[in-house]
C-alpha cells in the first residue's frame, strides 16, 4: 500500500460550492487533495482520479489476497482462519485510517488561495 504523505488542503463545504471549478482544476491538473468540512467536521474528500482508481485497485488487491489466504486456511480450524482474517481486515483499516485522518489533523491546512 502507498504511504499517505500529501498535504491536504481544508475548505468549508460553502466555499467548495462557490469555488467548485478552481478546486476541481487543481485537483486534476495539480494533483492537490482537498477535505470538505462541513460544521468544521470532514464530510468528504475530492482527491484525484488517478489516486481514486489506485486505491480501487489496492482494494482489489487486498480482497483478492484474503480469499487466497482463506483457501489456504481451509483446512485449519476456523477459529484460527478467522483470527487471521480479522487481524488482516483491521491492520488494512488502520491504514485506510491512518491515510484519511491522521495526515489529515497531522498536516491539513485551512486553504486561503480559493476566494470566496
């Protein structure tokens, strides 16, 4: 899996609608992420469609790779298999999370270049 390491631009839902092309074009022409607040609360994400189709196809990755794991385990006792498959399940969503939150509180910016 990719590590998260961009820089996401924060921007109220009000001024995202008022300024939906100049964020649309620098999240396709420049790359920039941007997370939708709404009540000072992240809402939703405009990232990319590049990074969009690569997490699907992690997703992809990752779902296959488990049911791979889960025929290999079949003959185990299915306690063990679903031991495993809940520690591969939250180890995945740590860093779903880790990418989506915590770069997030840890590097996100209030975005003064989009004027109301």
């Amino acid at each position: 899996m990719q590590e998260c390491r961009e820089m996401y631009k924060t921007i109220s839902a009000l001024k995202a609608r008022q300024n939906l092309g100049q964020v649309m074009n620098e999240v396709a022409l420049k790359g920039d992420s941007y997370i939708i607040e709404r009540a000072g609360k992240p809402l939703v994400a405009v990232i990319p469609i590049e990074k969009y189709q690569s997490l699907q196809q992690e997703m992809k990755e990752f779902f296959e790779s488990l049911s791979k794991m889960r025929a290999n385990l079949k003959e185990r006792d299915e306690k063990d298999v679903d031991g495993f498959i809940e520690e591969a399940v939250d180890s995945y969503r740590k860093a779903l999370s880790t990418c989506s939150h915590g770069e997030i509180s840890a590097e996100g910016q209030r975005d003064s270049s989009v004027q109301p």
